[in-house]
C-alpha cells in the first residue's frame, strides 16, 4: 500500500511543471521519443510522461538518469549550488568578536 501523495505548494508545482517542459523540449531537439527515452533510462513512459508532465513522484535516480541519457547530467551540480539563505543563518549564528576593554578598565 502505497503513501498519500502531499500536494505541492503552487510555487513549487509551477517549478515542476516548468522541469517537466525542458525536459520535453531536450528530448525533441534530440529527435527521441518518449518510448526511445524510456528505454534508455530503464523506467515506463508512463513515468517519464508524468516526469515531463511536473509530477516530481519519480525517484531522484530515474532523474538523474533521465538527464545524463540528454546529456544534461552536469545540470545536476546547479541544484541547491548557492545557499545564500544558509549561509545568511549559518553568519548569523557564528560567535562574534568580543569587544576587548581598554587596559587599566577595572570595571
């Protein structure tokens, strides 16, 4: 028995199905169909169909493999590449310099 799917928030469906298209549109500039595809990735066209389609329920693997078949796998070191939110939090939590006294200051 398979997990309920969580829906995707609206942002994220949008980035899906926007993956989805490019990942369509470099298979037809390669001239190679959905069916040629499947079977170079070693998954059902089903999936590469829901895949192209925004539906993110593929493993990271079969995308992976999708984009190395496209020759596409160095795109795959751009995901998360510049956290710039985790290094703002990562700063933020660093200890700051303490303020020296000026010598002679007893309090």
């Amino acid at each position: 028995m398979s997990r309920p799917s969580r829906p995707l928030f609206p942002q994220t469906q949008r980035r899906a199905e926007a993956l989805g298209e490019r990942l369509r549109l470099a298979r037809l500039r390669r001239r190679m169909s959905l069916t040629e595809l499947a079977k170079r990735v070693g998954v059902t066209r089903h999936t590469l169909s829901r895949l192209e389609h925004g539906d993110l329920s593929a493993s990271l693997g079969v995308l992976a493999r999708v984009l190395a078949v496209l020759g596409l796998e160095e795109d795959l070191d751009l995901l998360a590449r510049d956290d710039e939110l985790g290094q703002r939090l990562q700063d933020v939590r660093l200890p700051r310099p303490r303020k020296s006294r000026p010598r002679g200051d007893n309090g």
